[in-house]
C-alpha cells in the first residue's frame, strides 16, 4: 500500500510539467489557434476591419510584406541567430517581448526552429498567421498590475466596462481593466529605451519614453490612445503600407515654418554681395519623437 503510494505520489510529480508543457503551443499553427480572434469579427465588424489593415495584425512581416525577423534566422547576421535554424529556441527572437508577447508565455522552443525555417523559406503566409490579436491586447496584455490584480483569467477579456454576459462561446465574460484608456497599456510594447535585461542588450520602438520625458514634462495632456484611436479607431494609424493615407497624416502632423530675408551687402564700394537668411522652425503635434523604431 504505501509503495502505491509512493508512486502516486511520483506520478503526479512527474505528471505536473507535463500538462504545463501541454497547455504550450509546438507549432505556429497551434499558436495562432489559440490566439485566434477570426470568432470577434461577427459581432466586432468594423473594429475587426480597422484591426486587419493594422500593424498590429502584421507584428513579423514589417512594411510591406518585409519579413524583418530573418537576420535573426540567419547564421552570423546577428548577435542572436542560431547556427541552425533546426537549433533555434524562444531565445533566439528577443523581439517577441513586443512584437509577439503570447510566443514568451504560451510557446514552445520547437515554435522558433519552424519560425526560423519558415523565414529562411520566405514563407510569408506562415509568418503571417503570427498576429498581435485582439485576445493579446484584450487579455494578456490588460494587466500589469498583477500583484493586486492576478493574472489574466482564462475566458475574460478586459475592457472599459464590465459585462457579465458576453456573447464570445469562449470568453463569455468581459471585466474592466484599469489600463485600457491609460498611454501605459500601449507602452508595454512602444518602448522605453535599451532593453537592458536581455544578455545581449539592443534598443527598437523607445516613442513611450520620448512620451514619458519630453510629451508630458512639456505640459502635453493626451494619451496615445486620444490621439490614435479617436472613437475607438482600431487601425491605430499611421498604416505605412497605405502611402496616400500615410502623407496625408504627416501632411497634417509636421508643420515646417520658413522665415526669409534677403539682402545686399555693401562690401567695399560699388561691390554688392547678394546674401539670405532663412530661419526654420519644424514643429510637429506627435506627442513623442517621429520617426521612431
Ligand atoms: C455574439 C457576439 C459577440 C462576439 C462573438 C464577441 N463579442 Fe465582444 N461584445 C459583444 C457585445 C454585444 C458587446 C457589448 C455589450 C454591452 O455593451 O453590454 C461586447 C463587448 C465587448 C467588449 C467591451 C466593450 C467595452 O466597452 O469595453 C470587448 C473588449 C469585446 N466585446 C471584445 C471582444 C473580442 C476580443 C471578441 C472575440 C474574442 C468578442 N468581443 C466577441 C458581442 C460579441
Ligand atoms: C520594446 C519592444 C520591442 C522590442 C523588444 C522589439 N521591437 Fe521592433 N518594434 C516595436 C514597435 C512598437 C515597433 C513599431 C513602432 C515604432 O517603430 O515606433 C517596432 C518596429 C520594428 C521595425 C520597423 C517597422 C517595420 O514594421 O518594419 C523593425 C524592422 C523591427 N521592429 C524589428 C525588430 C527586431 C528584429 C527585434 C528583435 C531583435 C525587435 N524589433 C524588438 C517594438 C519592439
Ligand atoms: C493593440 C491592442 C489592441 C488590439 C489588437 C485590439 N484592441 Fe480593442 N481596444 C484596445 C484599446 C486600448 C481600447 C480602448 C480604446 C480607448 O481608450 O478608447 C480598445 C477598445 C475596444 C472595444 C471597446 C469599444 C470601443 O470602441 O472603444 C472593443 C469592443 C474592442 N476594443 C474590441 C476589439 C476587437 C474585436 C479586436 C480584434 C479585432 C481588438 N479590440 C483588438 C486595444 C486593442
Ligand atoms: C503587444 C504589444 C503592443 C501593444 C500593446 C501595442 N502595440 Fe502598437 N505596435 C506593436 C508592434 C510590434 C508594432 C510594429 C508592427 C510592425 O512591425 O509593423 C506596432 C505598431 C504600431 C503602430 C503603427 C506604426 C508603426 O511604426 O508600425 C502604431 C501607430 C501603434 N502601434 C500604436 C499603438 C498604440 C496607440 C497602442 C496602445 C493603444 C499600441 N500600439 C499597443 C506592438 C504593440
Ligand atoms: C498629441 C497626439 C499624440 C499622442 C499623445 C501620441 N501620438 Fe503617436 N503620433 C501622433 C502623430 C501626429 C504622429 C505622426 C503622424 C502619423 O504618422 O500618424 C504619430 C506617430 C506615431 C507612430 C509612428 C511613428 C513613426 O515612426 O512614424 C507610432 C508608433 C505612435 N505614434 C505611437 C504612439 C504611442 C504608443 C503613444 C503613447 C505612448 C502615442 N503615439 C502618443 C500623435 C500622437
């Protein structure tokens, strides 16, 4: 009898780490399963169409179809990359922490060796199944006090308000999140500076920063949020693929002020030197550095 249950015990020891390691995805498609939101475009329409033009849907392929994570596949192109892709792990692509948060909490290393294939494939339609859904916003990412707060509940989205009873088969609940409306919700991922905590520190997106020490010292009052998702716009533009759309925005945000003088100077007599001053001043009403990133 006890050495029944000895090994009860051991079983269930042994059993723990395999049902953690269950609930991680091993594949892209397993990934992209579990964070799918295609079930958000039914009763979502407009917010779901503003989201799929976005960048946010397109976290991996940069502007224009780029796959920008490739030198990380490569061998010797940079810092990180393995040398070989069938070698890779979740270590490899520290630029998950903003540009896909849900492959560091719910994936496994097998998930980098088919990315790192797929980039040195150019396998486009694969990397483009890896998306910042609406779920990563709306669960994971809704809470960084967790402390107080707790994790993130499974079958919860966070949003302005609470409703108990939520259409979604799988979230069937959605709670109010503190930071939904607060410019920190979207600083988790745009950046303050270097990121320091990596053994090997580099720097991308810092706007959050340039918001933090420049916008609101200056006296600036918006959070990203007023600026960019004017009544709940989900295409949080600027949508570099879109030019028309993107002059238009930059048109409208940067103002160049020109002041000029021109003169002749009397150098000696009967020799004029034509001379010009010209004064520029560029202003813009970003709340933060443009470019970033
Ligand atoms: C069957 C229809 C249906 C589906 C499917 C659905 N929703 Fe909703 N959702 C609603 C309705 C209706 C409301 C508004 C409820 C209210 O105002 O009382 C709502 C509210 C919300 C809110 C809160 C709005 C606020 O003001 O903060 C969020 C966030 C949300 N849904 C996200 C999602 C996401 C993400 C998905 C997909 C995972 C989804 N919904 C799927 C119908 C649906
Ligand atoms: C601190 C979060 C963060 C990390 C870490 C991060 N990025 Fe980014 N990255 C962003 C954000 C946010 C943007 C878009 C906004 C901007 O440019 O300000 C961006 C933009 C980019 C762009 C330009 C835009 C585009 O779509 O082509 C490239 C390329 C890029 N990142 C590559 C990387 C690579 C490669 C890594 C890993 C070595 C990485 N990033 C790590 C947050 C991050
Ligand atoms: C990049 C993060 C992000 C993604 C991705 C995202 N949301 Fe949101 N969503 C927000 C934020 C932030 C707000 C609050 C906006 C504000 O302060 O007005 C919001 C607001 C909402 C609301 C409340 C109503 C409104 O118009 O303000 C609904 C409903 C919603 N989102 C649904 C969705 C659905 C459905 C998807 C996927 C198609 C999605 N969201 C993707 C960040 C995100
Ligand atoms: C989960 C991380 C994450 C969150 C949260 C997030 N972003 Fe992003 N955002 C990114 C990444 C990564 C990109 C770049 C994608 C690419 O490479 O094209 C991006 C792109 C953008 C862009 C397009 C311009 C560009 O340089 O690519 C804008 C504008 C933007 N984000 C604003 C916001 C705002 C405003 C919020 C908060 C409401 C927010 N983001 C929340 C990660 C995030
Ligand atoms: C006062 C209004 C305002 C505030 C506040 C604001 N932005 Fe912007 N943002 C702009 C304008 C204007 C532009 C430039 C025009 C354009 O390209 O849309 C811009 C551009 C951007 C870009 C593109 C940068 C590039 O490389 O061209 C990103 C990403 C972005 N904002 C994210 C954010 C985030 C994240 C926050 C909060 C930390 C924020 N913004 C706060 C107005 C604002």
């Amino acid at each position: 009898m006890k050495g029944f249950k000895i090994m009860l015990v051991l079983l269930v020891i042994i059993a723990l780490p395999l049902t953690a390691s269950a609930q991680k995805a091993k594949t892209i498609d397993e990934l992209a399963k579990m964070f799918d939101s295609s079930g958000c475009k039914s009763c979502h329409a407009e917010i779901y169409s503003q989201w799929e033009k976005s960048h946010h849907a397109r976290p991996l392929m940069g502007v224009k179809g780029g796959l920008m994570l490739t030198p990380l596949a490569t061998k010797g192109a940079t810092a990180f990359s393995p040398d070989d892709p069938k070698k890779a792990t979740l270590k490899n692509f520290p630029c998950f922490k903003c540009h896909l948060p849900q492959a560091v909490t719910s994936a496994e290393d097998s998930v980098a060796v088919e990315l790192a294939e797929a980039l040195l494939a150019k396998d486009s339609a694969k990397v483009a199944k890896l998306q910042i859904t609406c779920i990563v916003c709306h669960n994971n990412k809704a809470i960084i006090h967790k402390r107080e707060l707790g994790e993130p509940e499974k079958g919860v989205l966070y949003g302005s308000k609470n409703v108990d009873a939520h259409g979604d088969k799988t979230f069937t609940k959605v709670k109010k999140s503190a930071i939904m409306h607060e410019s920190v919700f979207c600083g988790q991922c745009h950046g303050q500076g270097p990121n320091l905590e990596f053994d090997q520190a580099f720097q991308c997106a810092n706007l959050y920063g340039s918001y933090m020490h420049a916008y609101i010292p200056a006296g600036g009052t918006q959070t990203c949020q007023d600026c960019h998702m004017k009544k709940g716009d989900h295409l949080i533009a600027p949508n570099f693929n879109d030019d028309k759309a993107t002059s238009e925005l930059l048109a409208k945000a940067i103002n160049l002020d020109v002041q000029t003088i021109g003169y002749e100077w009397l150098r000696k007599a009967a020799t004029y030197v034509p001379k010009i001053v010209v004064e520029t001043k560029i202003t813009t009403t970003a709340g933060h550095r443009i470019p970033d990133g």
